[in-house]
C-alpha cells in the first residue's frame, strides 16, 4: 500500500471538488510548486490511488428523477451470471452490490418516473435466476459522495 501524507490529501481533495482543475491551480491550493504537483499526481495515478478523472451529470436535468434501491434474492447465488448480463446492459442500474443478509444484490435504479420503473421492475423479475425482489423508492437523498475521502497514511 502507498503511503500518502496530508499533502496528497488536500490534492484529492481538490480534484474530488473539481477533477478539471488546472495544475496550476492546483499548486497554489496545496501551496507546492507546479513540478511538484505534477510528479504527486503521476504516483497517485500510477499506484492506482485514483482510478479515473469522471463527470457527474445531474439527473433532474436529464429527467431521471426517480431512484430505488432494489433487493435481490437469486435461486442459486453461486451462478448469478444471468443477473449480472442483465445488470451490465441495463444504464438505468447505476450500482450493484453483492450483500450479505437476506438479499443476495442491492441494486440502484435511476429513471425517469415510476412508469419505466414498472418496466425495470418487471424485466428484472424475468430474469429467470432472480427468486425474489424488494424495491424501495428514495423519496429524498440525504448523502451522496461518488468517491471515499482520502486520509493520510503515515
């Protein structure tokens, strides 16, 4: 595991705020020198620290304001090859974990109203390996992060 000090902390926290920030900038905001920043970011890129440089778009501007959390039980969970073809190809399913408890999956749909939820819904307990499903509609989100935070390692 690399060792990151408070330095390449505050640089994660910089591009976690703004991953388009410019070297510059970011220099300044960590208060090192443009060369510096760079080789800081080569290692943090290079040892797998940060996995990729992504946009997050904003669903109530692209009319996908419904979300669910959905459980899934599967028949047999050590063959779920099926559910997770269907998962895959499915842009709607943002995320989808392997549980322990009840549930075998917890997957989340993002759509644009409670209409193409219905159709989800029903594609997905047509998946013939799928034994249950439990769909709860989030109402409001009070926390999302899209990356953990960083914290130093020595």
């Amino acid at each position: 595991m690399l060792n990151i000090d408070s330095i390449d902390v505050k640089i994660l926290e910089v591009l976690q705020e703004n991953a388009r920030v410019s070297i510059s900038e970011l220099s300044k905001r960590v208060n090192l020198s443009l060369s510096a920043v760079s080789e800081r970011l080569k290692k943090l890129e290079a040892s797998g620290i940060i996995l990729q440089y992504t946009t997050i778009l904003n669903p109530e501007i692209l009319n996908k304001q419904l979300a669910a959390i959905m459980m899934i039980s599967l028949e047999n969970p050590s063959q779920p090859e099926e559910f997770l073809k269907f998962v895959q190809e499915n842009p709607d399913i943002l995320e989808c974990d392997y549980i322990a408890g009840e549930y075998d999956y917890a997957i989340k749909v993002v759509t644009s109203n409670t209409v193409e939820l219905g159709n989800i819904m029903n594609r997905i307990k047509g998946v013939s390996s799928i034994k249950r499903t439990q769909t709860n509609v989030v109402l409001r989100t009070q926390k999302q992060l899209h990356s953990i935070s960083p914290t130093a390692t020595k």
